[in-house]
C-alpha cells in the first residue's frame, strides 16, 4: 500500500476524483512544503519550495490505483519527459508527520498563476 498526498483533481469533490474510487482517506487536512500554481489547464501544479505550504488530503491507494494515478499525472518511471517528478515528501498535519508520494511539477511555466493561500479548492471557490 501507498501513502499519496492529493492537491488537485484527486480530492474529494474534485473533478478526478473517480479515479482513486475506493482508496481509503487518511487524512483529510494536511499540508506540505510548495507554492502551488493554477496551470490555467483545469489542474494545479505545485512546485518545490521551502517557504509556503500546499494543502490537500492523503489517500492510501494500492499498486493498481497507484498505476492509474501515474497515468492521470503524466508520470512513468525512468521516462525523460515526464509532466511530473514522483517525490516522497514530508507531510503535517494538526496530529502527526508522516511521508508520503507527492506529484511535483517538473517545470513551471510563465503562463502559470501562484496560488495565494495554497489551496486549490479554496481558490476554486474564491474564482465562482
């Protein structure tokens, strides 16, 4: 089984969601260390960075939800061109610390808005 930190479409009520069907929620508030950007795609990306904080949920999924996760990400093991690195990453919450897979985006483009506050549904809601 694996631990997955979920910022974007894979949280619940989210347009991706489906996709991780029947993976077991393990934390509903947590957050870890980036600055989270609207790709203006319909997605987030959250890039590496020390000093802001992202938010989001932890799933624990298996192999074959982990597989399809890849697929949604844009990432294959040992491929160049991947739209996101697969990182372990530290993860807080208000009870505990704990690593977890964490979907960084390998390349920010200009086009890209920073998320103020580093919550994706929050700035979802903040654009209605």
């Amino acid at each position: 089984m694996h631990l997955v930190f979920c910022y974007g479409t894979l949280r619940l009520g989210e347009s991706n969601h489906s996709v991780i069907k029947g993976a077991a929620l393990k934390e509903s508030f947590c957050w870890t260390k980036g600055q989270l950007y609207d790709t203006q795609d319909g997605y987030p990306a959250l890039v590496q960075n020390e000093e802001h904080k992202v938010y989001g949920e932890v799933y624990e999924v298996d192999d074959q939800l982990l597989e399809r996760i890849n697929i949604l990400e844009g990432y294959q093991e040992g491929r160049d061109h991947n739209l996101y690195d697969r990182v372990i990453q530290e993860i807080e919450s208000a009870q505990w610390s704990f690593e977890a897979i964490t979907y960084i985006m390998r390349n920010r483009e200009e086009r890209f808005i920073k998320i103020q506050g580093g919550d994706w549904i929050d700035y979802r809601k903040d654009k209605r």
